[in-house]
C-alpha cells in the first residue's frame, strides 16, 4: 500500500497513537488503514464414499489437486462462501456443511473454515478455475499431488475419522518453517 | 475505496472479466482491490464459574458489556489474536482456548471466531479500551446491558451447555432485518 485509497494521498507506515503495530496512515485525510487476515472457506464433498477434489487451473499450485475452496466474500455468511466456491469451482451443489476444521495460516494471513458436507446429486464438472475434477475413494487419494498442506492435513484427518466413525472439530496453525517447510500446530 | 492503494490513480467499480462481482479496479496500473471480511477473535474467559466481560470504552456501543473480543491482525493465528484481546482488554491471561463458535456477521462482513477458555490467576483490569472489567456468575450477567447479539448469544449458549454438561462447537449466521432487529441462523 503506497497511497490512501480515500483521498489519493501518499500513505506512510506508523504505529498510531494507542497501537503498537505499525499502519499505512494517511496523514491528509487521517485515515489509519488496516490490514486483516482473509478468510478461505472450503468444503469436503462426499459422494457414496468418494471425496470431490479439482485439479487446479490457476496460480499458485497449478495443476494440483485440492478440496474446493476459495475467498469469502462480503455479505455473504461463512457456510454459503463454502457452497458458492464447490459451485464456482466444481459446478458441484453441497449440502448438509458442517464445520470441521479451522486453520490459521500464519505465513499468508489466512484462516482456512473448512466444512464437511455432501454432493447433492454426485455431479461435479470443471468450472473456470478448474482443469478437472474427480471423485475418489480414500485410497485413489493423490496424495503426492495436493496443492496445500491444510488440504492434506484436513484429508487425512477425515478419513481417519471418518473410519473412527466420529466427526470432530479441528483447529490448528500451519506454520512455515524457515526451511519452507510446513508445521502443524494442533490444539486439542 | 476512491483511488488505488498501488498507484494513486482514481479507482472504477466494475465488474471484471471472469468474475461476477463489482470490485474496484484501476485501469492505470491493472490492480484488482478485492475487499473481503475480517475475523473477530474473542473469548469466554471463565474462573472459578464467573465470567469475565468488559465494559466498552470505544463505540460502537459505548458503556456496553462484552466478551473480549477484536479484530484479528496479519501475521497471528486465531487462538493468540483471542488470548491478545483478553489481554489488551482486560490485562488477562487466557488459557486452555478451545473453538466455541463461529458466527458469520453478514451485514457488517465480520466473522466471530469465538473460543472458551479460563483465566490464568483470576486477574483482571481495564485495558485502554474498557472503563471496567467485572467477573460474572450466570443470574449477574447484565443480560440488557449486552454489547452484542453475537455475545448474548454465546453466552446464552455457554450457560446452558455448562448447565447440561457438554460443550459443542456453534455455526451461526447473524442477520440483520429491515425492522434493525437481528435475527440468528443456527447450523446443525
């Protein structure tokens, strides 16, 4: 951020009287601007036994596969952003969301809400962010080749549950190590 | 948003290519603004059976009482931006977090991650942004002095479920009708 986006101004990078972080500030027009954490809302579609994934068609990760999921929007609550992006992304109507795990990705300011729901009717089609998309069983699982590592964590947990027969909810924080390496811390 | 945070250049709203949602663009140097909602980390500090609220000396809803609770910063997972709020709030100490609920705000954009958790010490005191902080037993709770539907809510829901033995993990949307009551969304 270089300028306000209120009045144009040249913004400079302050802590504000009474924070303790620094803020772009405009000092024109006063504005503090703030800078938040994104919100990723994604589901995990089921079909007779077999999870939906999509095999990406946009940067980062091309060509991996993932769960669908995508930006929150605003005006729009938690479990419908879920929806619209298996929707958007897998032309694929869920139903039934339950929430199943909350990540905090520390290293690109996210917090992945991750719910765990049902295909509809079983179909899915690539949509425009999408250059397949698939149903596997547990085993068919391309593990090796998952985009993300909340994607694989929150895969592998759901299936262990899922042969527990009980559902939990999960936080945790994907943590990027100075190696580029992923840790997960979880909390019970 | 008037002018781009990039370059300084007047922004346009529209719709771009792919996309079926006004943003605001700037057609000087190519930058999209998404704007998407932020995350409210808060808590339900509990000791020895009472609970802590704070009383608000900032608006919105000036004198009222709250949980601790605040804006999420980049850089932090959702479980310390809870604990930092109850610091900052109520110079208390937080532990044993657990995921409560998760309540999407449409009409402000704002989700509520809410968690439960129990003082370290039993210590509190006014942060910058309270005039007081006070530990609540249940029949105490200044049920009309709320600051928040969020917050009646998840303490309503607390109560009982302490009361019943058993803590779940609460979705909800927050809708706000045209009479400016608000109206709450539970998810099974």
């Amino acid at each position: 951020m270089k300028f306000c986006s209120q009045c144009g101004a040249p913004v400079i990078l302050r802590v504000p009287p009474g924070d303790n972080r620094h803020r772009h500030i405009c000092d024109v027009c006063g504005v503090i601007h703030y800078q938040n954490p994104k919100i990723v809302a994604g589901c995990i579609p089921e079909w007779e036994g077999r999870i939906l994934l999509c095999r990406r068609a946009i940067e980062p990760r091309y060509g991996l596969w993932t769960l669908p999921a995508g930006f929150m929007e605003n005006g729009e609550s938690a479990v419908a952003a879920a929806a619209r992006e298996a929707l958007e992304e897998a032309n694929a109507v869920v139903e039934n969301l339950r929430l199943y795990g909350m990540y905090s990705l520390i290293h690109v300011s996210q917090v992945y809400l991750m719910f765990r729901g049902h295909l509809r009717d079983g179909y899915a089609s690539p949509g425009e962010e999408s250059l397949e998309t698939q149903l596997y069983a547990e085993e068919e699982i391309p593990w090796e080749q998952l985009a993300f590592t909340v994607v694989h964590e929150t895969l592998r947990q759901y299936f262990a549950e899922r042969r527990a027969g009980a559902f939990g909810v999960h936080v945790g924080d994907i943590i990027r190590e100075p190696d580029q390496q992923f840790r997960i811390h979880r909390y019970p």
